[in-house]
C-alpha cells in the first residue's frame, strides 16, 4: 500500500469535513452558531438516498446523471428546510442558539437514520439495489488519472463533488474576503447594531447565509451517501463526521480556504489507524482522538495569540435585539 493511496484516501475521507466546515463557516461569519450542522448532514444524505430511490423506482430505465441530479435536490431541499426551521427560532423568535441547534441535530439525525434504515422496507426494495444506478455515476471526472503517477492518484481520481467541493470553499474564501456582500456580513456577525445602522439588513443576511451553509453542509452528507457509502445507508453509520466538521471551524479559524488543508488533515488523521499495523483496540480509540486534540491545540494557541483575525466573531451565538441598539 503506497503513499499516494493513503492519500488519496485521506482526500476521499476529508470531503464531507470540507463540505460542513465550509458551510458552518458562513453559518458563524453571519454570527449564528448552528450546531445543527451535524444532523443537517445526515438528513441531507439520506434525502440524497431517497430522492435517488424514487427516481430509480418510477422509470424503466434509470439514468445516472438525472438520479444525481434528483438526489441533489432533494438534498439541498431537506438541508434549506432545516436550516429556516433554525433560522425561524433563533432570528425571529430569538430562541437559544445552542439549544435549538441540538435539537436540529437531534431532530435531523433521527430523521435521516429512520428513513435510511427504513428505506428499502417502504419501497419494497432489496439493499443491494438502493440507489444503485445514482451511486455507480461517481467515476473519476478524469478517466486517465492512473496514467498521472501519484499526483493523479491523490487528486484526480474523485468525482464531481471533489471539485465542487474545492470550487464552493474557494468561492467562499473569495466572497467573504473581497466583495461588499462578504463584508456586510462579516458586520453583522461582528456587530448587528452597527450594521443594522448602517442599512445592512441583518436579518435577510442571516436567513440568506444560514441557508446556504446549511445547504452547503447537506451536500457533505449527500457525498457521504451517494458517492463514499454507494448509495447505501447503515444506521449511525455517519459517525462524528458533523461534529468534527464544526470543530474543524476552530481549527482552520473561520477561513475556508485554510478549510481545504484541514479537511484533507482531518481525513488522514480520522482514518489513521487503518494503516497503522498492529495497533489494539484501545490504541485505536486513541488515533480517533486526534482530531479534536489538535483542535484543542489550535483553540488554546489562537486564544493566546488574541489576534483579531483568528477570533470568532464578535456577536457569534448571541440573539439580536434591535430594540436594543
């Protein structure tokens, strides 16, 4: 097993980080704290799954690229309605941003494995048929990849959502850093009032923002499901994956661009200990346990540093009053 497999599978494995880091990024850059990121995932996956199911189930002939299409839909559907629901209760209703983030993540993780789990039983379906002709349309956009030597193992050996991802985090990078839309919301999650002052419509940025990242999110679980999984669903198959994509915010401090190296990190350290031999059970538990450590690393370093640039911003998590200004 050579090192360009490794990596290759560690790039594979830090997409669904890159797709919910950079989604909860816009999340936080607008100032909500959506720890429903992790259940958005799941849900959105599934809905993925399920949007393919339906499509392959009513015509005679299914055909990949419209399943694909179909299950991104449904995709970016479930995930936007998550995300309102979120943006309802803590913009307009002004409700805890953490607690109802929970329960998004509560509510979305127990939706997403019920009908994952249940799936084949409600269409009549056998397992090995789900989403079988969406799921194989994931080849390599670039069929010659072996003939690129290692670089066109590590890189080019992925489907479309591999470079979607790259296109969506650098886009983002862009729009937040060198466009007036980025800066008006980079204000309000700064500071709601001074924007609000200024004419910045805080509220449409954060319902406008949350959504997008919520929907950006989503599709991190759609290529869990549809392209790392073959277009299966195993309860609590997921794992930590949402959560390691919110701690992957800290660790890449608010930045997408920074978020592509992090994710690909992530993906190596997450499934480190496959390739590691001889390691025990317990040891194993170990190598896990590395993500969120450099992340705590990360956090503790960045807070001792105090510069402005690696904080989070400044009304992060707190409800706006504009009665209040």
């Amino acid at each position: 097993m050579n090192l360009a497999y490794i990596l290759s599978r560690a790039v594979a494995q830090g997409l669904p980080f890159l797709y919910g880091s950079t989604g909860e990024i816009l999340n936080e850059k607008s100032g909500n704290l959506n720890l429903g990121i992790p259940g958005i995932m799941i849900s959105g996956g599934v809905a993925g799954i399920v949007g393919a199911m339906l499509y392959e189930n009513s015509v005679a002939v299914p055909n990949g690229k419209v399943g694909l299409l179909v299950s991104l839909l449904f995709s970016l559907l479930c995930s936007v309605a998550l995300s309102l629901i979120y943006c309802f209760l803590t913009v307009t209703l002004r409700a805890n941003q953490n607690v109802t983030g929970l329960a998004i993540t509560i509510f979305g993780s127990g939706l997403g494995n019920f009908y994952g789990g249940s799936i084949t039983t409600l269409l009549g379906v056998s397992s090995s048929s789900v989403a079988a002709t969406t799921a194989a349309y994931k080849a390599p956009l670039i069929p010659f990849y072996d003939k690129l030597g290692a670089v066109g193992t590590i890189f080019f050996s992925h489907g479309f959502m591999f470079y979607l991802a790259l296109i969506i985090a650098f886009v983002s990078w862009f729009v937040l850093k060198k466009t007036r839309t980025g800066l008006n919301l980079r204000a309000v999650g700064e500071n709601p009032a001074t924007a609000d002052a200024t004419g910045i419509s805080v509220t449409k940025y954060k319902y406008i923002t949350t959504c997008i990242g919520g929907a950006i999110a989503g599709l991190g679980g759609l290529y869990y499901a549809i392209d790392y999984s073959n277009g299966l669903w195993d309860t609590n198959s997921f794992g930590d994956r949402g959560w390691l994509s919110v701690a992957l915010v800290i660790f890449v401090v608010w930045k997408p661009n920074l978020a592509v190296l992090g994710a690909f990190l992530f993906g190596g350290l997450y499934i480190a200990d496959i390739f590691v031999p001889g390691l025990t059970s317990a040891t194993k538990e170990i190598f896990k346990m590395l993500p969120y450590l450099v992340t705590i690393i990360i956090l503790i370093s960045t807070s001792l540093m105090k510069k402005k640039e690696n904080q989070p911003p400044a009304s992060l998590g707190l409800a706006y009053f504009r009665e209040e200004r």
